[in-house]
C-alpha cells in the first residue's frame, strides 16, 4: 500500500464512521509524514488485502498437500517396483545358498567351489566359495540399503530445510547428477540444493536488514513523541480486519466494521 492509497482508505473511513473532522485531519497530518507513513503500511493491511492473504494461505498449504500426496505415491511406488524385489531377489540368493550347501556341503576358507564341485561329483570351473557368494550377498544387502537411507534422509531433510516435499522432478535432477559425477546420492543432493541454500542466506541478510531499519523508524517515531506500537487491540477492525462474516449481509458486514472501527478509535 502507497502513502497515497493509505490516506485516501483513512479518509473513506472517516467518511463512513462520520468521525469528526478535527481528529480526521489530526490522523491525516500524521499519516502525512513519510517516516509514519512507511512504518504505518508496514504492519497494517486492509480488509481486501487481509482477505487475499488468507486466499494466498489456503491455495499455498493445498499445494504442499497435493505435493506431499504425490511424494508418497512416489515413495510407494519406488517401494513396489525396486526395494521389494530387491529384498526379495536376496531372499532367493539366501535360499540358493541353502540349495548350494545341501547339494555340495559346507566350506572352509580353504577349500574352493571347484574342488568341492568335483568332490561331490560335479566339476566345474565356475562354481562360487562359500565365502565369496556371502560375501556377494553382503555388498548388495549393503548397496540397496545404503541407497534407501540416503533416499530417506535427503526426503526428511528437504521438508525440514524447505518447508516442501522433494518433487519427482527434483529427485531425476539429484539422480542425474549421481550418474554424471559418480558421486553418493547424499553428496548429489547437497551439490544440487547449494545454489538455493545461498538464496535463503541472502533473504534472510535481507530480511535482518529490513527489521533493523523498521526499528530505527519505530526510534525516530518516539523520540518525537509519535505512537510506535503498531499493533491494535484485539478485534480492532483498523489494524486487524477480521474476515467477513458469511452470516452478514454485505451492508451488515460494512455497518459493524464502522462500528468496530469507531470503537477502536474511542478507546485510543
């Protein structure tokens, strides 16, 4: 809101509260000011602007919703088609090991898969140690298991750190740069999130900055003896609009915010 929006809306309620003159012009003078005016607009919001926020609110929060619903059919999805099969392709490995020790006995570290292969009747040069076949089964237990809590973490992170699930679009990106630089999953999501993590750093400089100025505004405000509290009394219609109730008519609804208004100007 302009300095010239702000006192053309005080002048409007000034007209449909018929407030005096004399302490309608007393508040314009004050609103005149450049320094009251900009810390005036700063923390107060018309009844229209208050309603599109709220609008703003509810299609934000539907949109992390629909986000968060897609993230799990994504994450159920990824379960069904490659951690299930994973654990059920090293539950077929297991029992195969089962079958191998059955048919051709148990091994020492000493012994290898062919010896024991024509031992039992079966030569062959490409029979597996015990030893090695575990060891086969272990790395890949460990590998799906690795990447699992790595896709886990990097998801709860995302939400911690952003404040919204990790699209799927997102994650092709995180995943495409695993492949590109041979690097972890892990490493691949802080490389690709870097760019944005220093977006955040510099809103929230921007943000530090813009607060200590409106406290030296608030400063140069008392020390003329000018009101610095910015925030109205409960249920206050000029600093805090309540959203229109549904069960008014609209000439209702305007009748009890001049009330309101009016009320809150007797009790300043």
């Amino acid at each position: 809101m302009t300095k010239q929006e702000l006192t053309d809306y005080w002048q409007g309620l000034t007209k449909e509260a018929n407030l005096p003159d004399d302490k309608a012009k007393a508040v314009l003078e004050v609103l005149s000011d450049e320094a009251v005016s900009e810390a005036f607009t700063k923390g107060f919001r018309t009844a229209p602007e208050y309603n599109r926020g709220l609008d703003k609110n509810r299609a934000d929060w539907e949109e992390k919703l629909t986000a968060a619903e897609e993230t799990k059919a994504r994450l159920t999805k990824w379960y069904n088609e490659t951690a299930e099969p994973a654990y059920k392709q090293n539950a077929a490995g297991v029992a195969e090991l089962k079958r191998y020790i059955d048919r051709y006995g148990t091994l020492d570290d000493s012994t290898n898969g062919a010896e024991a292969a024509s031992t039992n009747g079966n030569p062959t040069k490409d029979v597996l140690t015990r030893a090695e076949l575990e060891e086969m089964l272990k790395s890949r237990d460990q590998a799906v298991s690795s990447v699992v809590k790595q896709a886990m973490r990097i998801s709860t992170e995302h939400v911690k750190r952003f404040d919204e699930p990790l699209s799927n679009e997102a994650l092709a990106e995180v995943e495409g740069l695993v492949t590109e630089h041979g690097i972890s999953l892990a490493d691949a999501y802080e490389r690709w999130t870097a760019p944005r993590i220093k977006e955040q750093e510099t809103e929230a400089l921007k943000a530090k900055f813009e607060k200590e100025k409106a406290e030296a505004v608030a400063d140069a405000l008392s020390k003329h003896n000018l009101p610095v509290e910015t925030k109205a009394p409960e249920h206050n219609i000029f600093f805090n609009p309540d959203k229109p109730d549904s069960t008014m008519s609209a000439d209702e609804q305007a009748r009890h915010q001049r009330d309101e208004f009016a009320a809150g100007w007797n009790q300043g």
